[in-house]
C-alpha cells in the first residue's frame, strides 16, 4: 500500500521519502496488519468457543455432563438417542428436522414468488401507498413477534392452522417477506432502467426486458435474499413453538424438549442444535459462489 | 426531406400523487430534416431528456404528436418507432460480450446476417479488437462507442444521443466528439442530441433548441444562437465563460444616447434607437471587450479587480465604478495587469447585445449591420471559432 502510493506519487513529480524511511512506513503497516490478524484471531476463538463446547456436549455420556473438564470418555449415543438409532426413540426428532425442511424451504419458495415481483414494482414505480407497503414490510421485523402471538394461537386454532405446515409457512412470510422484498429492491434499483428500456427499444415486452435481462443480473441478491431467508425460517422459534402441536413441530422447539423430562438431557439438545446445523451450512456452502460474486457484482456495472 | 422528425405541440405533465403537477415539457414543436443533427440544450430539468424519451416511446405524450417519416409515432410502442437510443449511462448488458451487446437488438427482432452487420458498425466505430470483450472492462470511451455501435447497428430512422460525452473525460471527450460528428456525417443519420453542454451543442449540432423550463427559448443554427441570442436566458446559457450581463438605463442628451450602467458609468451608443428612460439589461461576451490605457477617448473607466493568466488567454475581471456587477474580459496571453490599476474598455458594438430588461427579449440595433465603430476584427471573427 505505502508503496505504491510513493511510487504514485513519485510518478507525479513529488519528492518522495528515501528508501531507509520508505521500509520503516512497510514495518509499520506490517506491524498493523498483524495486530488486526491477532484481533482476528481472537474474535474467531471468541465466536467458535460455544460451538466446540456444544460439540464436546454432544459426545459426553449423561453421567459426565456436568463435568468441566476437557476429559471424558467420548460416546455417540446421544445422537444415536436423538436419530432413534437402535433403541426407541423418545422424541421424533427426524420428523421435526423434515418438518423443519418443508416449512423453511416453503415458505422462502412463496416469499420469493411474492416478494420478487414485488421488490421490482417497489424499485421501478412509485403507486399509491407503495412507501407506506414498505413500511409495513419492514414493520414486521421489528415488531415483536411475542406481541402478534397470542392473537394468532387464536386465529389458527378457529381456522385450523394450527400445528400444521401450512400454517407455518404461512406465519413465516411475516419474517422472510420483509428480507426478500427490502434485500432484492436494493438490487432492483441499483441496475439502471436505461438497461430495460434498451431492451424495449429493441423489441422485448416488459416481462421478456425483466426475465431476460434483470432477473440474471440480480441472481447474486436472490441468492443472498434467499439464503438469508432460509437461515431465519429455520431457526424460527417463537411462532413454531405456539403455533404447533406434536404435528408439525420443528427442530428448534424439537431440541428444547429433551430438556423437558425428569432430568434435563443436555448432551441430546446439542446433538439435535448440531444436526439441525447441517441444511443451513450446506446451503450457504453452495450459495457462497453466488454471494462472492454478489460482492464484485458493482464492477461490471455501467 | 423537410420534416423528418416533427414535433407538435408537444405537451408532457407529470402528475404525481399528492404533490403538484409538474410541466416539463410545455407544447414545443419543432421540424427536423433527414440527416439533420438537432442538439436539445438546456440545464438539467428543462424538459429536454422528457422530450427525448418520448420521441423514444418511453414516456407517455401528454397531448401533441410526434410524427417520422410522415406517420404518426404517438401511439406506438418504443420497438415498432424504428428509433434508437444511445443512453447516457451506455445500458450495456454486463454479462455479455461488446459483440452480443450490439447483435442484441439485431437477435430480438430475429433479424439476419447478425454477425455480418455487427461487424461492419464495429469497423466503422473502430471496435473490432473490443468485439470478444465484456463491458466490465471497457472505458468509459470505449463503452460509449459500443453503446453507440448497437444504436446505429439496426440502421434507426432517428438515431437519439443522450448526453454522449458527459461521462467521458476530457481527452476522450474531445475525440468522441470529433468522431461522433463524422459518423454523422458520413452516415446521414438524423439525429437529436441532448445535452446540457454548450460546448457540445455548438460543435456537433447542425441547429440547436435552446430550452427552458419546458420550452424553446431559441432555435436556430450555433452561430445565430451564439451570435445573435434572442433572449437572456440564451445569452446567459450559451458561451463559456457566461457573458457579462449588466443592467442600464438608456439617456439621450441632444441626439446622442448612452447607457447609463451607474452615476459614473455610461457607454455611448453610435445611433439612438431607444426610448429615452428604458431599462434594458446589455449582455457583453468576454472576448468583446478590448482593455486600453484610460487616457484613450471613447473608452469606458474601470478597476482591476483580478488577474488570472490562464496558457491560452488571461482572464481579467474588472469593476466598473458605481456598478456592482463585474465584468470578465478575455484578454490576449501576453497582457499583464495587477488589481487595482486603472483601465479603459472598449465595447465591440456590433457585438453588444441589448435585452428589454422587462421582458427579457433581444432589443434590434440599428447599428448591428453597419460597420462597427470601434472595431474589434481579432475578437468577432474568433468568437464563433474559439467554441
């Protein structure tokens, strides 16, 4: 960095530091960089300790729970009781994870069927009440779910959505609709209309001009948008948890009820979090191309 | 032919919700001939890129009639217009390459020998080497060029320039430009280009519209513009650096006549032509005005005020006494003067400019036509050039 700004500047007919002065500003910026490496560093241990102790949790026999010590003889029953492999299974947990799948997939599918349209039209035009939609929207977010939820037992219950997917996926737009709308409109309004009306000029319809031409330039936001969703879907856990029954449970209420018993199984509740990690994890795996594409997405532009 | 392009009584509102009707485009028409260029000059929001997307079918005519080629456009959708557009922000598509970009128009009407006429307008626009390139990595230059290529590959009965160059740096500027104007010429195309820079208007443009909080203040060739303005708006608007522009009133004393700029400042005029007492406002371009020694007769006393020795010309501003307005005057490179000083200025009077200070409109002189008194010849014949 110094150095190319020297040489920038030496380039531009300034008096440029002698070499000696020039390595001292390298040390320095040297110096700084391991500074925040280390700050790095700590913050990943920071960040990752709760993990590793959930997974040193997850191994530990019942007996050694309570144990601080970093040594104890390592078992895989508890995901084993979890999985209800060999033994019976006290709680249905792989149909808490399947309940999981289908509500949190579903309900990005119906936001992103909903929302993209719409983050395009709340881009593209001003109508009637559209910042007072938006404003909704997002109201949404902040308002506390604890505040709508009672209200709501009341409703499913006399319409029967309760303990159903359905209505999961239907209570679950209130938080992935906000996420994909705001996210994509931002992506929307970054892209000129001149590109469109490019596209109009040479003989495309409007909704050819959007599928052509838009919805593959905004394909990273999607991504984002959608990931993003996902992730809060899934670890959705006050709607699921009075909003369900036994039916359609999901995992995270799912996890919390082997802390129910006569003793408290630690160990299986973090089994199941663990397990409950995967699809989200997998899914960001695959999406990061998209999203690190996302990022440089701003060079290409006109 | 005549009336290529017209515009009649070309009216736009826009009417959004809860706020205000906004006019932007007040019932302007115009004719243009084939192979004209007509420039639309104006500052930002005075109708001209309204007057543009609606020629282009991208904004909705409020009334009024747009006609090519003798048909009626009003109604018809942007595609079926034969018009293209050259936007100000290039609208290239980032995830193909330059030659896709220009085939694209071509490929969506299912148009034949794409990849032949593609080629040819990249030749002609000297892009060939950028053809497999994506426009990520073109430069600004490079971009306006291919967006220009796609606009003209599809061979437009209107070819319309939105801000071409306002993107591009100076040295690009400047050979965009030269370029622009002969592809013009060499293809004929009639074309409007809008743009709020003067310099760009006067250079490319066969006839320039002056515009103005949606109207035409004035449309005629560069030079009648530059030259002749009609009003104040288009004398403060066209010229760099602006004109002087001073209000006086006019005395007569006996036969002859003066403007009266203050108590002590008066320029006499060579022919009375107005009415005693009139308040007019006189416009004055900087490279008009000739600086002299004081003791000169016929010359009108002021004050250095400042000096600025730019490569090409110096730039002097100077103050008149009793005047509040200053007045900027070119002079030549060599000249040196320090604030302060005494000077003398003498007017070239053909090129004064005289405006009704009521209603802002050019006010004839008798004199316009005859021989200048006080001659400037270096001056009036570089002025038109110097644009």
């Amino acid at each position: 960095m110094a150095q190319t700004e020297a040489r920038r500047l030496q380039s531009a007919g300034v008096q440029v530091t002698t070499d000696a002065e020039t390595r001292q500003v390298t040390w320095g910026a040297r110096l700084l960089q391991w500074f925040l490496d280390l700050l790095t560093l700590a913050y990943f241990a920071f960040a990752l300790f709760p993990l590793v102790w959930m997974f040193l949790l997850s191994l530990k026999p019942q007996s050694e729970l309570y144990s601080t010590y970093f040594r104890f003889s390592p078992t895989l029953d508890g995901y084993r009781a979890v999985l209800g492999i060999g033994g019976t299974e006290e709680i249905p947990f792989l149909r808490f994870f399947f309940n999981s799948l289908v509500v949190s997939v579903g309900a990005v599918a119906v936001s992103l069927l909903v929302g993209l349209p719409a983050a395009y039209a709340f881009a593209r035009w001003k109508f009637r009440g559209s910042e007072s939609l938006l404003f909704t929207l997002l109201s949404f977010r902040f308002a506390p779910e604890l505040m709508v939820i009672v209200p709501l037992y009341v409703i499913y219950q006399r319409i029967h959505l309760f303990d159903t997917r359905l209505g999961l996926v239907w209570v679950y737009q209130l938080i992935t609709l906000p996420l994909i709308v705001w996210i994509l409109r931002s992506y929307f309004q970054d892209l000129t209309p001149e590109l469109e009306q490019a596209a109009l000029l040479d003989g495309y319809s409007r909704t050819q001009a959007f599928i052509k031409i838009v919805l593959p330039l905004v394909r990273p936001g999607l991504a984002a948008a959608g990931l993003l969703a996902f992730i809060f879907a899934w670890n959705a856990f006050a709607f699921p948890f009075v909003l369900t029954g036994s039916n359609a449970q999901t995992v995270t209420v799912g996890a919390l009820s082997f802390l129910g018993g006569a003793i408290p199984r630690y160990n299986l509740t973090a089994a199941a979090a663990l397990i409950s990690l995967v699809p989200p994890l997998i899914l960001a795996l695959f999406i990061q191309r998209f999203l690190v594409r996302g990022l440089t997405f701003g060079a290409v532009k006109g | 032919m005549r009336d290529y392009l017209v515009l009649d009584r070309l009216v736009k509102i826009y009417r959004p919700r809860g706020k205000p009707e906004v006019l932007a485009v007040q019932g302007i028409s115009l004719s243009v001939a084939k192979g004209e260029l007509l420039g639309l000059l104006g500052p930002s929001g005075c109708g001209k890129s309204s007057t543009l997307r609606m020629i282009a079918g991208l904004e909705t005519v409020t009334s009024g009639d747009i006609r090519i080629a003798g048909q009626s456009v009003t109604g018809l959708p942007p595609h079926r217009r034969n018009v293209a557009v050259a936007f100000e922000n290039y609208a290239l598509y980032p995830p193909l390459t330059v030659e896709e970009n220009i085939a694209f128009g071509l490929r969506a009407r299912g148009e034949r020998d794409v990849r032949r006429r593609v080629h040819e307008v990249a030749e002609r626009l000297g892009i060939t080497d950028l053809l497999p390139r994506k426009p990520g990595s073109l430069s600004s230059g490079q971009k306006q060029r291919v967006s220009l290529a796609r606009a003209i590959v599809r061979e437009p009965a209107v070819l319309l320039l939105d801000e071409p160059l306002s993107h591009l740096d100076a040295s690009e500027r400047e050979r965009t430009r030269r370029e622009l104007k002969r592809l013009q010429r060499e293809t004929g195309y009639t074309t409007i280009l809008v743009t709020h820079d003067q310099h760009e208007a006067l250079t490319l443009a066969d006839r320039i519209a002056v515009m103005n909080a949606g109207q035409i203040m004035q449309l005629g060739t560069p030079s009648e513009v530059y030259d002749a303005p009609q009003n104040l708006f288009v004398a403060d608007f066209v010229g760099e650096p602006p004109m002087n522009i001073i209000p006086a009133t006019v005395r007569t004393d006996g036969d002859a006549q003066r403007l009266q700029f203050s108590d002590s400042a008066a320029l006499p005029l060579p022919e009375a032509a107005f009415g005693d007492g009139v308040e007019v406002v006189v416009g004055i371009r900087p490279q008009d005005i000739q600086v002299v020694s004081q003791t000169r007769p016929g010359t009108l006393p002021a004050t250095v005020f400042a000096f600025e020795p730019l490569q090409e010309l110096s730039r002097l501003t100077v103050a008149m006494p009793g005047v509040e307005t200053r007045l900027v005057i070119q002079a030549p490179p060599t000249s040196s003067y320090s604030p302060g000083e005494s000077v003398g200025l003498l007017v070239n009077y053909a090129r004064l400019h005289i405006f009704d200070a009521r209603t802002g409109e050019r006010m004839p002189c008798p004199w316009m036509d005859a021989q200048p008194l006080t001659a400037l010849s270096q001056s009036s014949s570089s002025a038109t050039g110097s644009s």
